[in-house]
C-alpha cells in the first residue's frame, strides 16, 4: 500500500486568502511581486491549477479547467464573487442592468469568513525519490497513480468527511 499525505489549510476571506494567494498556488516558494500567476507557476515549475469536485457545475466551471487569477481573486477572496464575476457583471451592463445590479449578479449570497479548503495531495518521500531517479515511463505511471489517487480521495471527502453549515446556529443534520 502506498500512502499520501494531505495538507489542509482553511481559506479565509482577506489574510488567508492573501497568503495562499501568494504562496500557495506557486508550490511551496514564494510567488515574486507584480508576476502574474501563471508566469509565476512556470518559474516555480509547478503545473497550473485545476479545478476538481462535484460542485463546479454550480459555478459554471468544469472539472479539469485551469485555474485563473482573476478566478481566485473572486471566489476566495474578500468580495466572495462567482469566479466568472467579471464576466457576469459585464453582460448584465451591456443588456442595460445598473452597475449595482451587475454587482448583484456576479455575488454567491451573504460574505462569509470561510471562503473555502485547500487540499494539498503529497505522495510519500520514497515516491519522489523513485520519480526523481525513474525514467519517463516511470514518472508518467507515478503521476497518473497520484492523481487518480487524488480523485479517489476527494470523492471520499465529498462523500463522508465535507459538511456544510449555513445560517446563524447551523446545525449539520
């Protein structure tokens, strides 16, 4: 059996998302000042963000599909916005909507203080040693095993570990 661990940080609307905004997104380093997110993610040499999960229909996204800056900006950050914000609110002003009602649109309900979760999938240590030493064939039969591990894993966590809560005194029935 090979194991992996997961990190889990909590994404909170202004310091949190600032710092995952930062360092998160581009590995464990630090992203440089004015860089733009996927020019950053290159110099870090890690791959760009994808999005996972059941719940992305909602939002209009699908899974797979890259993560964008503007994306993160909206969704974690203080606004709480849809990720395609920008893009609703700009519709609702070309068919003639107030710049108050096009901000409306691109809202997700009420500003919370949990914004969203950050799971950080990392295969054991031996693992990226052999994948370091292996060859191409080996490297791509351990990439394509963590990340159908990593599919499994969320799909368990949707089904038994996530709960949501809404509302004043929510309970999690």
């Amino acid at each position: 059996m090979v194991c992996m661990t997961v990190d889990i940080k909590v994404i909170r609307a202004g310091q949190m998302y600032r710092y995952f905004f930062r360092e998160t997104v581009v590995g464990d380093g630090r992203r440089p000042a004015r860089t733009p997110l996927r020019a950053a993610q290159e110099q870090a040499g890690v791959p760009a963000g994808r999005w996972m999960g059941r719940g992305l229909a909602a939002l209009g996204l699908a899974p797979g599909e890259e993560v964008t800056e503007a994306q993160l900006r909206n969704l974690f950050g203080e606004r709480g916005r849809h990720p395609y914000a920008d893009w609703i609110e700009a519709e609702r002003l070309a068919q003639g909507a107030s710049p108050k009602e096009a901000f409306k649109a691109g809202a997700l309900g009420r500003r919370v203080t949990v914004t969203g979760v950050d799971f950080v999938f990392r295969p054991q240590p031996t693992i990226y040693l052999l994948w370091a030493l292996g060859d191409e064939e080996t490297r791509l039969v351990i990439e394509a095993a963590h990340e159908y591990a990593i599919e499994r894993v969320l799909e368990w966590i949707e089904d038994e570990v996530a709960v949501i809560r809404y509302g004043k005194a929510a309970s999690t029935g």
